[in-house]
C-alpha cells in the first residue's frame, strides 16, 4: 500500500497529511456519500476527461474554497463542472470540490498543479507519478 503527501506544485506548501491508497474498486460512487473515508486516495480512470485522476475524501485539509462563487455550480453542493474550485493557502488553484447531492463527495486534484511525494519505508520519493 502506498502512502503519500500532497503539495503545490507553485509555492510547495503541503496540502495534505499523509493519505494511504485504496484501490479504486473501494470507491462508493451513491449520490450524497462521501466517496471514500479521510486519511485516503485513490487513482482512477475519470470517464468524463479520458485521464487518470487522484481523488481524496472531503476533509479539512490545508485548502481553501475559491473565492468566484460561479466555480461552485449545483444545487446542494458543488457538481464539480466550472473548473477549478479548491485553492491552497497561497491561493494557487489545485483541486476541484465535488460535492452536489446528486454526486458522491471528493476532491479531485489537478495533477499539473501538485506535487506528490510517497513514502516508502522511511524515505520519501519526491515525484510520484500516475
């Protein structure tokens, strides 16, 4: 099993605390649910854009919303469709927040604005890649 931390790709602050992997067959796709326990992340294959995409449990993480409102379309939560919507605390762009009722909640990062550093053993790896 794989553990790893996330980081900004611009400005290098860490974005996660340690997250170990689930396999994708583990993910709860129900409306409304949470996708997955904190603390986890997985890898999968995200139909809608045809690439491989890291997603995390909704928690309290080091990020914060976006301050444009419009990011977050749906009528509970946010459906995850105008782009970007989760900002570190530098306010560099990383994530989007999915999180409308009639989706399962996650965030999924942006794998061009992170840096994924996995620790095996004792070291750690500064470049994990998916």
């Amino acid at each position: 099993m794989r553990t790893i931390k996330i980081y900004c790709k611009e400005c290098e602050v860490e974005l996660t605390s340690e997250l170990a992997e689930i396999p994708e067959t583990d993910l709860c796709w129900e409306e409304g649910m949470d996708i997955m326990l904190e603390n986890n992340f997985s890898i999968f294959m995200n139909t809608h854009t045809n690439k491989k995409s890291l997603v995390v449990a909704l928690a309290d993480y080091n990020l914060k919303k976006h301050p444009d409102l419009n990011r977050f379309s749906g009528c509970c939560g946010s459906d995850g469709s105008n782009g970007l919507n989760i900002l570190c605390v530098n306010n560099h762009e990383v994530a989007t927040e999915v999180s409308d009722c009639w989706t399962g909640h996650y965030i999924e990062f942006d794998k061009d604005k992170i840096i994924i550093k996995e620790r095996i053993n004792s070291k750690i790896i500064e470049e994990f890649k998916f």
